[in-house]
C-alpha cells in the first residue's frame, strides 16, 4: 500500500489558521495526486477510476475522497504536528533537527526533519514546488524515503517521512565485518537507482553523502533509501540567487554538514566552498577573547554595502550562479516543470560526482579527497585529485576505478549521466571481474576510522551547541590553540576529550571514550578539524537561538490576543515592551551576551530598542519581521559593550566582546 491514513481524533479540529491566516488540510500521500500548483490538490487524470475500482487500496481511495471534499491544500499548520505526534528527540550522534515521530493514535513511527524556510517569496514557492514533486515521486519509487505529511509555519518546514531503521552503509558493513566488490557495486547502483527517479523528473540533491541513504530495516535484503533530499543547501542557494550583495552568500552555504568534514568530503567542486589560503593562528592571548570566524561573517552581513560585498559584484563565478539559479526556475515555470537548461545537467553532474566519491569509500574504507583539515579537503576536491594508493585498491578491479574516475571528472560536463553510469559494465555486471573474496583487512580498519570520526564530529557538535555559552565558545578555541602548537587548526580526537574534560564538560569527554574511541578501536588516531567543529556549533546555536525566540514570540502575542493574519512574523514598534518584558524571552537574550554577569537586563533592553527603532527608521517603517529581528538581536548582543564601570569591576577598561560568525561564512 501507499501509507496508512491517520484520521485526526475530531474532524472540527482540522482548519486551523497557520498563522498566516491560510487554512492548511492534510495531505495524505497518493501517487501522483498533487498537480504542479503549490497550493491545491487537483485530482490527477484516471484518479478516478483508480479509486472506484475494486481493487484500489482502500487507505487510498480513503485519502482521495478527503482531499477532493475538503479541497484540501499541501501543506499543515505546524502547531498540529504536537497535536497528532508524541516528538521524540534523537540520539545526540545522529543528523540535527531531526527527530522520530510516533503518531498517537496508530503508533506509527515516522520520521520528522525541519528545514528553515528561505526569506522570499519566491524561494518559498520553489521550496513547496520541490517538495510536491518529491512526494508524488516517493509513491512510486522503492529507493526513495515516503513522504507522509508536510507541516509548515511562518520559519520552518516540517516534512514527515518513512522512517528507516535499518542505519546506514557504514553501520551495516562494519556489523558484518566481511564485504566484497561485488556488493559495493549493488550499493552503488541502488543508489544510482533511487537518483535516476530524481533526475527523471529534473530533480537534483546537491550534497549526496554517504549519510544520505539508510536502509529501511534490520532484514538482512532491506532496501537502501534516500532519506534526506538536500533541502537545506537549496533553500539557501534560491535565497541567495535573490541577491547580488548584501544577502546569503551563495558559495559559502551556512548549512552545518558543511563544516562538518566527513560529510563535506562528497561534495562536488561546483559546489563546494571556495578554497581559502592558509592564514597563520596568532599567539594566543589570556586577557582578550579570541575572535570566531562566525563572529566576523556576522559583521559582514551587517554592512551589506561594504568593500567586501563590492568586490563581489565583480565574482564572474558568483554572478553566473546566480544567473544560473535564476534560468532554471524560469525554464521550469516555461516547461511546466521539465527544466531542460544546462543548469540542470550541471546539478545531475553533482549528483554523480558524490556518487563517486561514496563509491570510492565503499572500495577502500575511506573517502578520495579527505584530509584532518576541512580547508585542506576543499583545496583537494576543487583540484579533483584521485589516487589509486596500493596496497588499498591492489585487489581492486579496473572496471570500478573506471567507474569512480568517470564520475570524479574534475569537469561537470565530462560525467555521466545517471542513466550513463547505470549502464557502466562494473554496475551492469555487478562487478563479476573482480577477485572473489572479502576486502582486504586493511578496508575494515580505514571504514571503522572514518566513521568514528564523523560521528565524534556530530556528537561534540550537537552536545556543545546545547550547552556552550559564547565565553565557552572562546575558552574552548584557546585550550584548543594551547594544544594544537604548530597551528594546524585540527588536533586528534584524544585533545579533544582532554580540552572537554579541562572546560568541565566531562559527561561529553567521557562518551566521546566510551561510544566512539572504544567501542570503534582502531590503531589510528581520528583528527577533529577545530575550527570548522566551532563553525559547525555556531551554525546550529543560531538556529537554536532563532527556533526558542520564535516559539516565545508566537506565546507572548498570543497571549496578548495577537492572533490575526496580518500580524504573524510581525511587531510594531509599539510592541516592544511587550516583547522584551517577557521574562523568558530576556533570558534567552542575556544567554547571548558573552560575560553577561553583572549587566542589568533594563540596559540590554534599552540597547536593544534603540538599534530596533534606528534599523526601521532607516527603512521607513514602524513594523519589523521575525527574520530580521532576530538577526539585529543576536548581531547586537553579540557585539556588546560592557559598561565602564562594570569593566573596571572586571579588572580592565571598558570592553567590547566581539562576536564573530564561522570561518565558514
């Protein structure tokens, strides 16, 4: 069957307002019941008949009626999702903002993943276009994650998919502890598989990893899924492409996996960031926070007009990007969808380039382009350097080198097609030239080591992002610069357990030794890439920071009777008070301010007006947006200047605590 319809407890509860003063229905997945419109269900051609027929599957036809009488639109009002879920947060060492979803009636288990939305309109309507299509292609396809239910409100989407519990490659192969070529060649055309239905109807992902599919039980023949569709890196590339200066910077994606290492070791040179040259750490200093590159790309966001945003007006590489974003969602709204322009090979080249990269890891126990530093991984990938090391790829066929080389083609325009790489003789003939045998012992340990770091990367920055403050952040760069004495920016995963157990988080210190570095041994040592772990934290907290500010904004003008369409994401200047005199709210912003100890909540406030009335006078207008409050808030907490006299009670002359983004950005 499709999926089991899950009927709301009380019908009379189901149009409820989003927020924006819409109405959202329940989508209930049916293969191709969505049309290309973002907003309404329309009954597809022979959907009828499929459904009056007698063997139509009744959860089906189920689902059908209550979209075609209730006119229901494709997506839910997110207040409903705690309504009809028990949310259950994950473990700490799996994918952020996602979590499992038990609906309370059936106990149906699914799987919930948030997506901040983009900040315009059009980009809004991509982003609902996209998921359209997705659920009408995961009816149909085997190798793609179901997509049950969307939920949305005014900052994020909510999509709930199949969940599959099966772990991922890595999980299953080293619980085996014997594979062979011909079986990473059926891992790998699965997943060609499930890409060719993206491809075919001019879908693409972006930023594949091998974290991207998971199988879908613990059965020893489950099939490998799709279950996450590069929706966060599109969203901010169609934001970006809105802007020329003073927006998202569309070659350095604040998305976190791309500062984590071995997540960003997959991904395509045309998307990849830009390599940067190799600056020298200064000596470290015990009386001066050290700046965080996060820190600085918050300065550069807020001085949209500044040298640096003009000089990127000349960036032919970023200019064309831009065009590029732009042309294809004009051919797509000119072909109905059938975007055909070279924009879309050049995303399906992307596709088949982390294709490459997963298969050469699936060959050797490790990825082609990785190294301990991520600037070091990203100079490796826009070089395209592959290497065949013996004795790793000794027993190795030529048929799959052939593969992997054919798709790690430095050129996007040099690669197969997905269609192309499926008819390759080492995927068509499943890999029969190869020596029979398990891999060398030698592919278990380089997978085992691989692996432990990448989820010692997601545990520490999942846990640190929940419990650094901004004095934590700059203690913990500075034990860090302590230790790593030659300025390499990376250390090994045993400094990092010391560093952790020095700032007393010995609870994260002590799992990182018993869930990863013991029960994954290996002889050598796993290298963390600091900085980028600091980029990767900082990243997370924001959105940490913006999800809490907007939940307790939504209580308070609710609770002031603040409920009409027009005034969702909204505050008048008027309505400050309102804001800033909630106790919870001011908590959460005297969080942000580094050595926040001392400093009175009624100047923070004071402060915190003033720059609020001067960004709307500046844009002559007394209202502003959530998005943009936010961003002004935490820009502005994070560039605080402590008063004389509290500084003087501080030992030293009045102090500003600069606040700086990732390196990242």
């Amino acid at each position: 069957g499709v999926c089991c319809v899950q009927k709301r407890p009380e019908f009379s509860g189901d149009w409820l307002l989003d927020g924006t003063g819409q109405a959202f229905g329940r989508v209930e997945l049916v293969p191709a019941m969505l049309d290309a419109q973002p907003t309404k269900l329309v009954p597809h051609a022979g959907a009828s008949s499929r459904c009056a027929s007698a063997d139509a599957d009744p959860s089906e036809e189920i689902a059908w009626q209550i979209a075609v009488d209730r006119r229901q639109q494709s997506h839910e009002a997110a207040s409903l999702l705690p309504v009809l879920y028990d949310i259950r947060p994950q473990a700490p060492d799996k994918s952020p903002h996602t979590s499992t979803a038990v609906h309370r009636r059936t106990q149906a288990t699914r799987r919930l993943a948030s997506f901040v939305k983009p900040q315009t309109v059009s980009a809004q309507e991509r982003l609902r276009s996209y998921i359209e299509s997705l659920q009408q292609l995961s009816a149909d396809s085997e190798g793609i994650a179901k997509v049950f239910e969307v939920f949305e409100d005014y900052l994020n989407v909510y999509l709930v998919t199949e969940q599959c519990t099966g772990g991922t490659m890595y999980e299953r192969i080293l619980d085996r502890q014997y594979f062979t070529e011909q079986e990473s060649s059926v891992l790998v055309k699965h997943m060609l598989e499930a890409l060719l239905h993206l491809h075919e109807r001019h879908l693409y992902h972006g930023s594949l990893s091998a974290e991207s599919f998971r199988f879908l039980s613990d059965a020893p023949h489950a099939p490998l899924k799709l279950v996450d569709f590069g929706i966060e890196l599109k969203a901010h590339r169609w934001d970006a492409a809105e802007y020329v200066t003073g927006g998202p910077d569309m070659q350095n994606p604040k998305c976190p996996h791309f500062y984590e290492t071995c997540r960003l070791v997959f991904c395509a040179p045309e998307l990849a960031p830009p390599h940067q040259a190799k600056k020298k750490l200064g000596r470290v200093s015990h009386s001066v926070p050290l700046p965080l590159a996060a820190d600085l790309s918050d300065q550069v966001e807020a001085q949209p007009d500044s040298e640096a945003n003009c000089q990127g007006l000349l960036d032919s590489e970023l200019l064309a990007d831009v065009i590029d974003e732009h042309m294809e969602w004009f051919n797509e709204q000119q072909d109905g969808g059938q975007a055909t322009s070279d924009y879309s090979q050049k995303s399906a080249a992307a596709d088949i380039w982390s294709i490459g990269a997963i298969a050469f890891l699936l060959l050797c126990g490790y990825p082609p382009f990785f190294a301990p530093s991520r600037n070091t991984i990203i100079g490796r990938i826009h070089r395209g350097e592959v290497s065949f090391d013996p004795p790793f790829w000794s027993k190795i066929s030529e048929e799959a080198k052939s593969f992997v080389s054919s798709c790690l083609q430095l050129s996007c325009w040099d690669r197969p097609s997905v269609a192309e790489a499926l008819k390759h003789p080492w995927i068509q003939r499943l890999a029969d030239s190869s020596p029979s045998g398990s891999m060398f012992a030698s592919f278990m340990l380089n997978l085992r080591r691989f692996y432990r770091t990448a989820v010692i990367e997601t545990y520490t920055s999942n846990m640190l992002a929940a419990r650094f403050r901004r004095e934590d952040m700059h203690d913990f760069l500075r034990r860090c610069r302590e230790i790593d004495m030659c300025g390499n920016g990376f250390f090994t995963a045993s400094d990092l357990k010391h560093v952790l157990a020095a700032l007393g988080h010995a609870h994260v210190s002590e799992a990182i030794a018993d869930r990863f570095l013991r029960s994954l041994r290996h002889p050598g040592e796993s290298y963390i890439d600091y900085i980028a772990m600091l980029d990767a934290v900082y990243l997370r907290q924001r959105r940490i920071f913006e999800e809490d500010l907007w939940r307790n904004f939504q209580r308070v003008c609710h609770s002031a009777g603040r409920v009409g369409a027009g005034n969702v994401g909204r505050l008048h200047l008027n309505e400050l008070s309102m804001i800033f005199g909630d106790p919870v709210i001011m908590a959460l912003l005297m969080r942000e301010i580094p050595q926040s100890s001392g400093v009175e909540e009624v100047a923070v406030f004071q402060r915190l007006q003033a720059a609020i009335r001067q960004h709307c006078a500046a844009r002559h207008t007394s209202h502003i947006e959530f998005r943009a409050l936010s961003a002004l808030l935490l820009r502005n907490l994070r560039v605080y200047t402590i008063p004389r006299g509290l500084a003087g009670m501080l030992g030293g002359s009045e102090l500003e605590v600069v606040d700086t983004v990732s390196t990242v950005l």
